[in-house]
C-alpha cells in the first residue's frame, strides 16, 4: 500500500469516526480577555455565548474545510486549559506550547498563528531593546494562568509577581509596584491605547520571545485526536489555497497593529 492510499485511508477513517460521534455537538472553548484573538461579547456576557476575535474565525473556517461546525464557550483562560484537560470540552484556545503542558494535551500542526510576547516598562525609560537577561534581578510580573517560556518561568534569578487579569497587570507596572510586565505585543497595545489610565504611561522595551498559538485539544476527550487532526488539515489546506494569509492580511489592517 502506497504512503498516499494510507493518507486517505487514515483521513476517511478519521471522518467516519467523528460522524460516528455526531450525536454530540464539538464544543471549544476560548478566552474571555484576549482580544483580538478570543474576548467576550461584552463584560459579564454569559459563558454560553461565543467569544469573538480572530481566532474564532480562524477555527470556524479551518473546520468548515473539513465539514465540522463547532460551537464555542467562553471562559477565563485558567478555565479554559482545565475544561480541556478534563474533557469538558474538546479544546481550548489560545495556548502556547511549554514544557509543564507538552504532555497534558494534543497539539495540531500547523500552528494558528504567532504573537511576540513583549516586554513592557513605564514611560520615559530608555535603552538598549530588552530580552530574558535584562529581567534577571529585576521585578516582572505575569498574568496567573497564562503560559509563558519555561526558560522564564524557570530562572531563579528573576522575581516574578502575578495579577489575575492583563489590566491589573498594567496598573501594577503604571504604580510602580514592579519594574516589567509580559504583554503580547498586539493585545497589550489594543489594552493600553484604548485606557486612559494606561495610555501614554507605558511602553514597549524588548521581546521575550515570538511565540505560536495553539487550540490545546483535550487527550481525555473521545473526539480529541481525530479533531486535531482534522483542524490541522484544514489549516494547511487554508494555508496551500491562500485563503489564510487573505484572513490574516485582513485581520491586521483590521487591528492597526503589526
């Protein structure tokens, strides 16, 4: 048997499984608070309605290549990774990839997308751009529940401190009860420019790494490894026809933000 009748062999049977499974809607869930990947509608929407941003458009057109329609909860990202661990739901957007959670869920390929995660400091210092070293003996603090670099969250030489939400973790920078905070690039200056209490008061100062996004597929749910399959396929079927780099060129002329 050729590689080639393997491959669609192997995609028939994957296809005949999560029909087989259709009684069950495919149930992701995303972020509440990550615009302009995953926010909810509106403060306090409820967890039934879906989150809106790039990322929910993204996963809708990556599945409707391959004939599945998925709904969406939305919930804190804390909630997220766990609702997917324990099979609640199929997946959870948007995770990174680390060495504490390689293991606890399925990783598709290719990746949705890559975000830079920056380093953010008051306004009015200047410098050299900033990168992991620069943080050794320094105060920095992180958002609770994200995913950040092992080589970060492992350095005993850096104080890290932690805010339940990105907007707290600007008002700790802005107070000055630490010296940096981690921010991706594109959701931080969306927060920042659009407060009053944030905007002219903080500025970018170095990169901490330039990471991609994932929906982390849940190992315990019956669906998990056929629907990381099949979302895989259709992102790099998007991305062979050129209709990702059309929803991605459109997304950041959207954003304003590069």
């Amino acid at each position: 048997m050729s590689a080639t009748t393997w491959r669609c062999l192997l995609t028939a049977a994957l296809a005949l499984h999560l029909t087989a499974r259709a009684a069950g809607p495919v149930v992701l869930a995303g972020e509440d608070d990550w615009a302009p990947y995953s926010a909810a509608e509106s403060p306090g929407s409820p967890q039934e309605q879906p989150p809106k941003g790039f990322s929910v458009t993204l996963i809708r057109a990556a599945f409707a290549t391959q004939g599945i329609t998925p709904q969406f909860v939305t919930v804190p990202f804390a909630r997220c990774m766990l609702l997917a661990r324990s099979r609640e739901v199929a997946g959870c957007f948007n995770a990174t990839v680390t060495d504490e959670n390689r293991d606890d869920y399925l990783w598709h390929q290719p990746p949705m997308f890559e975000e830079e995660l920056s380093i953010f400091g008051r306004a009015g210092e200047a410098g050299p751009e900033l990168r992991l070293a620069d943080l050794r003996g320094k105060r920095v603090a992180i958002t609770n529940g994200y995913t950040y670099p092992t080589e970060f969250m492992r350095d005993p030489r850096i104080q890290r401190f932690t805010a339940t939400s990105d907007a707290n973790l600007l008002r700790m920078l802005v107070n000055g009860r630490v010296d940096y905070i981690l921010l991706n690039r594109t959701p931080g200056w969306m927060r920042i420019d659009a407060a009053p209490e944030f905007r002219g008061k903080v500025v970018r100062r170095g990169i901490l790494s330039a990471d991609a996004f994932w929906v982390a597929f849940s190992k315990a749910h019956p669906d998990g490894p056929a629907l990381a399959q099949a979302f895989g396929r259709g992102l790099a079927q998007m991305r062979r026809d050129g209709s990702y780099a059309r929803l991605l060129d459109e997304f950041r002329k959207q954003v304003g933000y590069r």
